[in-house]
C-alpha cells in the first residue's frame, strides 16, 4: 500500500464493545455524541463529495466495534453506502472492531457489502498488557483474526499503543515486531493518552499510572514508525488526531496536535548527529540537506533540533535536496 489514505469517517461511539478498557472514552476520542444512522451516513458523503475531489475515498466505520454491533444496526449503515458505492463515488467501506469479534460469517457479510479493509485494534501483543488494561481478549485473537482477513481478501490494517499500564519500551518494540510478521497493509500507533472518564484516569489519579513524558513517547515512537517503514508498512496514523473532544477531555499523558512531525523530526535529529560527526567529531559550522518535503522536520517545530544540534557545537543550516531520500540527511562542512 502507498499513497495517502483520504477516509469520510464516521465514529460510532464504543457502540457493539461488550468491553472497558483501561484507556477508552469514544466521546472523547471522537466527539461523537449519538450514534450515526443512515441519513448521517448519506450527509457525510455528499458533504465529501461537494468539498473534494474524492477519488479513492473510503466510507470509515471508526469508534466502536463493527463487526460486534447489532446485524440490523450494521445493515442499516452499510445499505446507506450501496449507492455510492455503485456510482463509484466511493472506492469502499473500512471499518475497525476488535480482533476476538471476528469470524468467517461477518467477514462473508461484509465482503457482500462491499467493505474492503479491516482493522483490527490489537494495542498489545502481550497477554498480560491486555489484561491489565481490560481488553477482553489475547494476542492470539489478533493473529487468528488476521489471517481470517487477509484469507478473505481484506485490506488488514492493525492498531497499537505505547505506554499501556504494565507496558514497557521494550514490549511495545516486540508488539510491533510481532505484529509485522502478520504482514498487515497498514498501522496505526497511539501513544496512551489519559481521558476524564476513563478507568485510567481514576488510576493516574491514585498516583497508580504515570502517563509516558511526551519526550519518550517521541523517542519510542520515532522508533517504531522506522521499524515499520523498513517492513514496508506505512503507518497511516501517529498520534491521536486534533478533533473531537480530545483536547477538552485530556487529563494527561503524551498528545501533541502534530506528534507524528515530532517523531519524524526525531528520527531527522538522530541522523543529522551522525552525519556531523562522520564530518565534523569537533563541532562546527555545517549545511544539513534533506528531501524537500522534510525540511521543516529537520529543522523541528520553533527550530529545536536545530537549537539541539547548537548545544552540541554544531550550528548548522538546512537546504532542500531532491537528491536525497526520506530521512537521509547529508551534512557538508560550511564555507
């Protein structure tokens, strides 16, 4: 898969979830007051198809569990979509649910729908994590559910998160390696990030939960976003998004409305301070070339990783190079 993912989204509030989770407030998550019907599901098209170019658009059932929800409810949202569909106005319907809430029988019913990709919200690969955290089923579950997917010819897109409760740095890299070896289409990583409302925040509260710094969950899932490039996996989301209520119902935790520029600047940092001291071990003046689409992230949001790097003795100057790829950076000494 390639290219970028353009969803019409609409978010069905921990509707068909028979589960809490440590970490879960879908009001927060997603705004989502009411549960979304058939005629939301119309408007949300025609407003997509009046105000973009919607090619290869996918309808998003995002939010709660789909494919846990009741049959006639499911019906109802999916037969509102039919007719787009068959306009080709659409190019189909992605929905996301829980890996323990998937078996042949829905798939077949979705596949006749017309959905084309599944995701599956794992968030460990680490039974004792999942516990923990409430999740109502096993990493078993998610490998068993994806290869079902996959078998039936879905899209399968897998869902993560970083610093669950009895989660470590560690873990959540051998999460992710795990979950690369079911060969998913795409990724999505979640920082945990600590909700009113939640059993979480009754546990930060306690002073029984502290949320990762938001330095660390950068560093962690810098990491993380590279091992998936390098598996081939592109990583569609990074980061919960700057809608819904998140910012009203944030208590705390690692959010940032542009985390995902973070974690790629880190990654521009790091290499930068190796090319530096291939060239310059003493420090110095130096020009640092990157792809052209990259050069804000290298010099970081307000210019950090520049003011990092002049910590360090290297003051430095950032040039656009259509020479180069993603995440190379080339460092010359400055004349």
């Amino acid at each position: 898969m390639s290219g970028k993912h353009i969803n019409i989204a609409l978010f069905i509030p921990h509707e068909g979830c028979p589960h809490q989770c440590s970490f879960c407030n879908q009001r927060s998550i997603s705004g989502a007051v009411k549960k979304p019907h058939s005629e939301d599901v119309k408007a949300a098209v025609e407003t997509a198809l009046r105000a973009r170019d919607c090619a290869g658009a996918q309808l998003a059932f995002f939010g709660g569990s789909f494919t846990a929800i009741r049959r006639e409810y499911m019906l109802e949202l999916l037969d509102a979509a039919q007719p787009y569909l068959k306009k080709g106005q659409i190019a189909g319907i992605r929905v996301s649910t829980r890996p323990d809430a998937v078996d042949p029988p829905v798939l077949a019913l979705l596949k006749q729908y017309g959905v084309t990709a599944i995701e599956l919200g794992a968030q460990s690969m680490d039974d004792r994590v999942l516990f923990q955290n409430g999740r109502g089923h096993t990493a078993q579950d998610v490998e068993d559910a994806s290869r079902l997917i996959q078998e039936m010819g879905f899209e399968l897109g897998l869902q993560m998160m970083t610093g669950l409760p009895g989660d470590t740095p560690e873990g959540a890299m051998a999460s992710a390696r795990r979950l690369l070896s079911l060969r998913p289409d795409t990724m999505r990583i979640y920082p945990t990030i600590v909700l009113e409302g939640t059993p979480l925040a009754r546990l930060y509260r306690a002073g029984n939960y502290i949320p990762q710094p938001l330095e660390e969950a950068v560093q962690l899932c810098a990491a993380l976003l590279l091992l998936c490039e390098e598996a081939g996996v592109p990583v569609i989301r990074l980061g919960l998004h700057a809608g819904g209520e998140v910012q009203e119902g944030y208590l705390a935790g690692p959010w940032h409305p542009a985390f995902r520029e973070l974690c790629e600047g880190e990654l521009y940092y790091q290499n930068a301070c190796s090319a530096l001291q291939r060239i310059l071990p003493q420090g110095g003046k130096a020009v640092l070339r990157v792809a052209p689409r990259f050069v804000s992230q290298m010099a970081g949001q307000r210019r950090r990783n520049l003011e990092r790097l002049k910590e360090q003795g290297f003051a430095c100057r950032v040039k656009a190079d259509a020479s180069c790829q993603k995440y190379e950076v080339k460092a010359e000494r400055q004349r």
